[in-house]
C-alpha cells in the first residue's frame, strides 16, 4: 500500500478518519433511501420506486432497458420495481406498436398525482437540510461540498465502467 502522503499533505490518519465520515454517510443515506415513506399522498413507498416513478414519468414510452441503463441497476432489479409500481397502479406497460415484444412504461393519473407530491416533498426537505447545513457552513462551503460530491460520482462512474468492461472482457 502506498503511503506516501506529501504530496496531497494529510497523514494517513487523517485520511482514514475521512473516508471513516464518508462511509459513515453512505451507510446513513443507504438507510434513509430504504426506509419507506408517505411523500404526501397516503401511500408509503421507498425512494428506489418514486424515483424510478419519477424517471417513468420525465420519460413517457421507456423501456425497462431505458431504465436499467439510465440507474445503472440490472433488468431484472427494475423489472420488479416496475412490476411493484404497476400493481400499485402507478405505471402501465402497453405494448410498443412498432415493436411488439417491446413494453413501454406510463404513468397514470395516480402516478402522476405522487410524482408531484414527491417533488414538493423533496423541495420542502432539500430547503430544510440547506437550511440546516447554514447553521455550521457558509454558502461557499455548502457549494464547495456539492463540487466535490459531484466530482467523487465522476471517479466512482468511472470505476463502474471499468469494472463493467473488465466483466465483459473475463465473460470471454
């Protein structure tokens, strides 16, 4: 393992107590995207599924496969998110006329109904957590934050990528 620090200036203590405040984070925000939650129509649904909604509905006529590419999560995951969606009648599958075995994806009326709650509920927690935040950061922090969440879902993309290429390559 590589040790040598000086060129970044932080000591491998440092560094480790950091990505301890990163993982502590994903392991925070993994809980709180798996819990199920009213967002304001009644209905209680995970994050997973009203953001997959909201996907559905920002792109009327997607495919499963359209989905799976845009998250990143196999078909056969989405495939029961949707599955889940339209027996809880918030999505519909309809047959693609110019390509039959294809099936696109709708949201109804009581899709869309929860999608705008989902999106009020989002802005009134996002302004609630931007608020908070300004107790103990400035703007210029806040932001500088968001560059570099920005910035490490670059890094982690690009190494989803790779890992992806490098499956492909030992299928061979």
């Amino acid at each position: 393992m590589n040790t040598n620090l000086t060129s970044i200036h932080i000591s491998v203590d440092d560094l480790v107590a950091k990505s301890e405040i990163l993982y502590r984070f994903v392991d925070l925000f993994s809980d709180y995207e798996d819990t199920p939650r009213d967002y304001g129509t009644g209905a209680v649904i995970s994050m997973t599924e009203v953001h997959t909604l909201a996907a559905i509905d920002a792109n009327p006529g997607i495919t499963t496969t359209g989905l799976a590419e845009m998250f990143n999560y196999t078909k056969s995951a989405i495939s029961q998110t949707v599955s889940k969606l339209v027996a809880d009648e918030y999505v519909l599958r309809v047959t693609d006329k110019q390509s039959p075995r294809q099936k696109q994806i709708f949201v109804t009326m009581k899709g869309k109904q929860l999608c705008n709650a989902h999106q009020a509920f989002d802005v009134n927690a996002l302004t609630k957590t931007y608020n908070y935040l300004l107790r103990d950061c400035t703007e210029d922090e806040i932001e500088s934050f968001y560059k570099v969440l920005a910035v490490y879902n670059n890094i982690m993309e690009a190494g989803r990528k790779k890992r992806m290429r490098n499956n492909k390559n030992s299928d061979k």
